[in-house]
C-alpha cells in the first residue's frame, strides 16, 4: 500500500500543473498531496470534491478539502494540520471500530487524551463482569436447588455475556487500532501508516465469532423479556414449564443473520479483518436484529409495568399486594435490560457524528454501560438475590451439619473402640524353654 500511494503522489505532481489555470494575482489554493489523494488547484472559498479513493477502500461516498479565502487549504483546529474531510470514506462500524487516519489520531488532542481513558476503562468493565458473571455461574451450578427454568435462562444469558467480554477483549488484546491484527499492518519507522490488502483468516474469525456472541447476547436478552411477559399474562407459563425453545432461539436465531453477512462479507466487501465497511445493507445484517431486539424489549418492558401498576390498584389481588409490589420493583431494576440506555444513546449518537466533544462522550457512555452491563446483570439475578442468599445460607449450614455429623460419628467409633481394650496373654517360659 505504502508503494502504491507514493506512485499517486508522483503522479499528483506531475500530471497537474502546481498553480493550475490560475494566474499569479487570483487567489487560490495550491496542488497538495495529503497522504492518501491528490488535490488540483482550487479557487480561493471553493470546496473541492471528488470520490473517495477506491484503490484504498471501496465506497460510493466523497471526499472534500475546503480552501479559504485566503488561499491556503483549511486547517483543521483539533487535528492541528491540512485537513480533509473523509467521513463518507471512512465509516464508523461499532462503537468500538472504525477506519481512520492514523495520522490525524495522533495528533488530535480530543481523541489522543479521551481515547486510552475510554478503551481502560472498558477493559476494566469487561474484566470486572467477567468475575463476576463466573462467580454467579459457579453458585448456580453449585446450587441444585437454584437450578430451576427461570434460573437456567439466566445462566445462558450469563454465558453470552461471558463470551462476549471474554470476545472484546481478545480483540483488544490482538487487534490495533480496532482495526486488524499487528501481522496484518505496515510500519514506517515505526509508525502505523497503512493497511495492507489482504488479511489472515484468523483476524475474520475473531470478527465472526465476536459478532456472533454480540447477536446471541441481544436476542437472549429478548428471551428474558419474552419470558418474563409469558410469566406474567400466560397461565401455561410458569417456572415448571419447559423453556428449551427459548434456548434454542437465543442461541440459533443469530446464525441466521451471522451466515448471510459472512456469505456477502466473502464475496462482495472481503476487505480487511471485516471490522470495517461501507455498505449500509451489509451492516443492517447485523444491526437491524439488535435494533429490533432492543425496540421489543422496550415495548414488553412498558407493556408489563404498566399491567403490574394495574393489578397492584386491583381489588382482586389485594391478598397478593406484596407478591406484585416485588415483582415491580424487579422489573424496574431490569430498566437496563430491556433496551432504555441504548434507546437513549441512540437518541445521543444522530447528534454525536457533528461534534467531536459529544462523539466522544456519546462513545465513554455507551462503552462504559456495555461493559459494566454484565456485571449488572449477576448482581441483579444472582449476587444480590435474596432468594440466593437464602439458598446459600441453607447450602452452607446443610454442609457445616454434615461435617458436624461426621465428626461426631468418627468420635463415636473411637469410644466405641475403647470400650473393648485388646489383652496381653503371658507366655510361660518354661513351656517354651522345654520345646526348644
């Protein structure tokens, strides 16, 4: 790549005239290369356009570099240099990935300072939830009194979550830049300059296998609010029934997004570590199931809040007030389940992509719910749970009754043993002394 724009650069300078058509006394801006894409001479207060390069990266969108009206190319204040604007070039994928100008990262100081903050604290949210979420598994496991239906869908929706910390990050870990892993870039004294155009098939795995536990992570969350309305208005419903369908769902349904975009990643856009891309369609694959998922999640939620407001003001269940007042307070702290904070940083990210500041708060918040998210959820179904206190409490005290029961029996059989002391028979030495 490296070897192919220094050709462009080259050729920038010696197709195209320096000053253009101009004369010496109009105002213009000169011929520049700014790394990736050659700009002609343009008029003084014109905005240049022209598409995007597609010896870089394969998009129908344009770039732009604006000169002023004094005739120097616009300077941008964060990035502290020429600036040209790729934003239709250049897509931002997830909240985590985006295609970028590495050089112009570096030196803007919004991203160089916030950036690090952000992926760290991300990090530590992951590893935090990660403890967490094995810690709730193991008691889970550990408890068989805990092991009903209910309580089993939690542990698949704990294992999706489980995967999709442990997922982002060994992305962290092997991907730079979000972008690709270290084997699949080029340096330049150093410096991450240039991607390369092929890429290993273990970078796309990863991409794959993360995308996949991210989909299972949002579709069984849906199961949870699906479940929870069964609970509620269905009378076939109930903590006995059998609930494998909802595993099947949470678990299978992604394959059915995940298979065609990895079909359409293949042979239409197999670009880079597929962490990356411009084809809105090819990305709806992936983010129209999330998107649909949070928006029922957000219906069920308000349907089952307001029937549970209902029955509590009902005549009929007066007797069974306090079953129903727990039953609101749970689902009111399962908010963050049933889709409100991404509502809300949906409503943030339209407003985010015009301004660098709220991009970047837009970015920390969202971030940082994602990855404190599982630790919300074992606390909320497993480490605060006061019916698992009680069944811990019981499993302790029923294995400190054993052991003491044990030990009692060890003590018994000891005394019982010493109640009959073995005794010695003397040997009489003359009897002995005549057989020799």
């Amino acid at each position: 790549m490296g070897d192919l724009l220094d050709v462009k650069r080259q050729e920038c300078y010696l197709d195209y005239p320096t000053n253009g058509n101009f004369q010496p006394n109009e105002t213009f801006c000169k011929l520049v290369f700014d790394g990736i894409m050659c700009w002609t001479a343009t008029k003084g207060g014109q905005l240049a356009k022209q598409p995007c390069p597609t010896y870089i990266i394969s998009s129908q969108g344009y770039a732009t570099k604006k000169c002023e009206k004094n005739g120097e190319w616009y300077v941008d204040q964060y990035f502290n240099r020429s600036w040209t604007n790729y934003s239709q070039c250049w897509k931002l994928i997830d909240d985590e990935t985006a295609l970028i100008n590495f050089d112009a990262i570096e030196n803007s100081t919004v991203y160089h300072v916030w950036f690090p903050v952000i992926k760290h604290v991300a990090q530590c949210g992951y590893v935090i939830s990660l403890i967490a979420l094995v810690t709730a598994m193991i008691i889970f496991i550990s408890v068989k009194k805990l092991q009903c239906a209910r309580n089993k869908l939690h542990m698949h929706l704990f294992a999706s979550f489980i995967m999709r910390a442990f997922m982002s990050l060994l992305k962290d870990s092997l991907f730079v830049e979000g972008i690709a892993m270290k084997s699949d870039l080029v340096y330049n004294n150093g410096k991450l300059k240039y991607t390369k155009e092929h890429y290993s098939w273990v970078c796309k795995a990863i991409t794959i296998v993360r995308n996949y536990f991210i989909l299972a992570n949002y579709i069984l969350m849906l199961m949870e609010g699906i479940y929870l309305h069964n609970l509620l208005f269905l009378t076939l419903c109930n903590d006995q029934s059998k609930i494998t369908v909802y595993y099947i769902i949470g678990w299978g349904l992604p394959l059915l997004f995940i298979i065609p975009w990895m079909f359409v990643r293949l042979n239409y856009e197999d670009t880079m570590c597929w962490t990356t891309s411009t084809n809105k369609n090819f990305l709806m694959l992936l983010h129209g199931p999330v998107a649909a998922s949070i928006l029922i999640n957000f219906v069920l939620f308000i349907m089952i809040v307001r029937i549970l407001l209902i029955k509590l003001n009902s005549i009929y269940i007066q007797r069974q007030r306090t079953k129903y007042r727990r039953l609101v307070r749970s689902t009111l702290i399962l908010i963050p389940l049933f889709g409100v904070p991404y509502v809300i940083s949906l409503m943030i990210s339209f407003t985010s992509t015009t301004n660098i500041t709220l991009e970047v708060i837009w970015i920390f918040l969202d971030q940082t719910f994602t990855a404190f998210q599982g630790l919300f959820v074992a606390l909320v179904y497993c480490l605060l749970n006061s019916e698992v206190h009680l069944e811990i409490k019981h499993k302790y005290n029923s294995l400190r009754d054993r052991r003491q029961h044990n030990r009692i029996s060890r003590e018994r059989t000891i005394s019982h043993t010493l109640q009959y002391p073995t005794t010695t028979i003397p040997i009489n030495e003359e009897i002995v002394l005549n057989t020799l």
